[in-house]
C-alpha cells in the first residue's frame, strides 16, 4: 500500500515516522531533568529551578546562531544531508549527557548539540519543498501530529523509565532513539535539486527581494514570542507540580501524565487544524489559537491539584496544535523554492532565541516572583501577541 503513494506522501510518512522516534526520545528530557539536576549534586530548589531553565536553554543560543547556516547549506547542497547530520548528531550528544558528571556538563553538551543539530529546521524545509501547495497545512499539521505524538509517550515512559533504570541510562536510551531516527531517515527520497546561485549566498540581496517581507518578519516576531511564551514554564512543571502537591510518590511518573495531556491535545487536533488553515488561512487559525493559549494560561496558575493542571494543559494543548504548522505553513506560502531553507533557518533562529529566552528568564522568574505568577504573565504576552498578530499578519 505504500509503494503505490506518491513520493511526497512517502516522504512525509518516513519524516513524520522518524519525528516520532526523535519525539519519544527528546520529549523524555523535560520532565526528569530537574531531578538529574539535583542527582548532579544541586540541592536548593530555587537553584534546581534557576539550572533547569539554563541547561533546557542554552543549546537554543548556538542552535540560533547555526540554523540560518545549516539553511543555507540545504538550499546550495540538498536537504537530505542537513537532515542526517542533525539527527545522527543529535543522538550522540544524547549518549553523551548520560555520562554528565556535572551540571557544568550538560550546559556544554547542550551547547554543542546547537552547533550541528537542529532537526526540525533540517526537516520542515524538505517537506515544504516536495509537498504540493495546497496539501501544504495538511502535511505540516500532520508532521506536528508525530511530533506531538512521541511528545506523548515520551514524558510517561521517560518517567517510568528514570525510576526503573536511572536517569543515566534514560539519556542513552534517548540517544538510541535519535539515532534510529536517523536510520528511517535514510530512506527519505529528495526529488528536486539544489539551486546552487550566487543571489542564495549573500542575505542582504536575498532578503529585499523577499514578497511581503514585512509578513514574514512579522511571522519571525510572533514566533519569537509564542516560544519564548511556551518555554516559561515547561522546565519548572515538575517543580510545580511538587509544589501544589507536596512530597507525593511517583513524581515523575505523573509529571509525565502532565506533559503528556498536551501532547495528546495536539495530537488529535494539529492535522484537523491543519486541514482547516488550508481552507480558511493559517493566520486566522494563528490568532484563534494565540488568543486561546494565552486564556487558558490564566487559570494554570491557579491550580490546587495536579490533575486540574493536567486539564488545563490539554486545552493548551488544542491552542499549540494550530500555532507551529500555522507558522511553518505561513512561511512555506511566502517563500521562494530557492531560499527556502534559508528563510525557514531565520523562522528556527527566532524560534530558538524565543525558547533560550523563555527557558533561561523563566526559571530566573520563578525564582524571584513564583511559578504561579509566571503563568499569568505567560498569558498576557500571549494575549497581546494574538492582538497583534491580528493586526500585522493580514490574510494572504
């Protein structure tokens, strides 16, 4: 039956089949990091917090630096190389936090994880260029489906796991999964060339003769503030959730269950979101899902169990499935075939500027006002950006 798809419903099959895989892995990190943190040797949880959100953070610094670089390479010499590089790479430095002595470690090793990784930025390009137009939203929402999907499994099975073999081992499992990721990715087939001309290595020129380029830059903005929003609090969760529910057993285990309801929000909804921006735009599905996301916030903070907090990030989870395929879908309508990777590497900078930025003041802002407190500034800025994002980002 899959022999007889057409080559650009295969290749979305393999890609969504090795995101998944890379998805059980990475998504099994967030929530027992603070407590490979504090096994490190970190006792005071206001530092647990402060490092969480540093060590979650910093490899977006040289993941911002090194995207637009890894972009332009995949427009001069294919997509298919960007993509084994960042997923093989991405499983060694997995393997690699398995052997952290320090806290110091894993910061460094999360940097150099920036430096030659970068899978979705790798990813999103190849399936923007093969994919027919109009199937564009649909095929996009159906890759943020398995992303969401081993976002799903992850955190549950990475909490089971941690407490069967440690968090060691944990992190080579996850380095395993990354690298069968990128055996599936060998069978990805690329269909159309390189374009190899002197107007793709030289920004300035490129950039002018973008069509509505202040769309596009608006787009680079609200993604910078919808991830910096999203990576407030997706370090500190576990610490919340200890927090509104004192010393109880199986931390991570239900800290799993929390992250997971979100995933599980997204995965029922991001292709029917996707489906649906093909009909009606995706930037009116990116207004209703900001204005969403930034409601749901408020009662987050709030809280007094954490299965409410569970309910509440399913919801959230609804909004998040409409924002990242609308963004992509957006940025794949508007860019030139030949510059594609390039303005896809800007739109994954100003993703990883805004998630090093969440992760890295989130935790300094728990620590000085609380993790409740946050949530409701989370959902102001998530307020203000779908006013904005109304105004700026007109229908195309």
């Amino acid at each position: 039956m899959v022999s007889n798809l057409p080559l650009w419903k295969k290749n979305l099959l393999i890609c969504c089949v090795a995101s998944f895989i890379v998805s059980i892995g990475m998504s099994q990190m967030a929530p027992i990091l603070p407590l490979y943190i504090a096994e490190l040797g970190v006792d005071n949880p206001a530092d647990v917090a402060r490092w969480a959100g540093i060590v979650f953070g910093c490899n977006f610094i040289s993941l911002a630096i090194f995207s637009p670089i890894w972009g332009r390479l995949s427009d001069r010499f294919g997509r298919k190389p960007m993509i084994l590089r960042a997923s093989g790479w991405l499983g060694l430095i997995m393997i690699g936090m398995g052997f952290a002595q320090s806290v110091w470690h894993l910061v460094i090793l999360r940097l150099l994880q920036g430096c030659l990784s970068g899978f979705q930025a790798a990813v999103i390009p190849l399936l923007a260029q093969e994919t027919p137009k109009e199937h564009s939203g649909w095929a996009m929402g159906m890759f943020f489906t398995a992303q969401v999907s081993g976002g799903l499994m992850g955190p549950v099975f990475g909490g089971w796991l941690s407490e069967t073999i440690g968090f060691r081992n944990s992190f080579f499992c996850i380095g395993t999964c990354c690298l069968l990721g990128f055996l599936a990715l060998t069978q990805v087939h690329e269909t159309k060339k390189a374009v190899r001309t002197t107007s793709a290595d030289s920004p300035c020129p490129s950039f002018r003769r973008l069509p509505q380029r202040n769309v596009i830059l608006g787009v680079f903005l609200t993604t910078v503030l919808l991830h910096f929003s999203l990576t407030c609090v997706a370090p500190l969760l576990t610490v919340y959730i200890q927090e509104i529910a004192g010393n109880i057993d199986h931390l991570a285990i239900i800290s799993g269950a929390v992250f997971s309801a979100a995933g599980f929000a997204s995965m029922l909804f991001a292709s029917r979101l996707g489906k649906l921006a093909d009909r009606i735009g995706s930037e009116r599905i990116l207004f209703s899902c900001l204005l969403l996301s930034g409601l749901v916030s408020i009662p987050q903070g709030f809280v007094t169990a954490p299965w409410q907090l569970g309910v509440l990030r399913f919801v959230h989870g609804i909004a998040i499935a409409g924002l990242m395929p609308s963004t992509n879908n957006l940025i794949r309508q508007l860019s030139p075939p030949a510059l594609m990777g390039r303005i896809f590497g800007f739109n994954q900078s100003a993703q990883f500027i805004g998630m090093f930025s969440g992760a890295f003041f989130g935790g300094q802002l728990a620590a000085l006002i609380g993790i409740r407190s946050l949530f409701l500034l989370v959902a102001a800025l998530l307020i203000t950006n779908a006013i904005w994002c109304k105004f700026t980002i007109k229908t195309l």
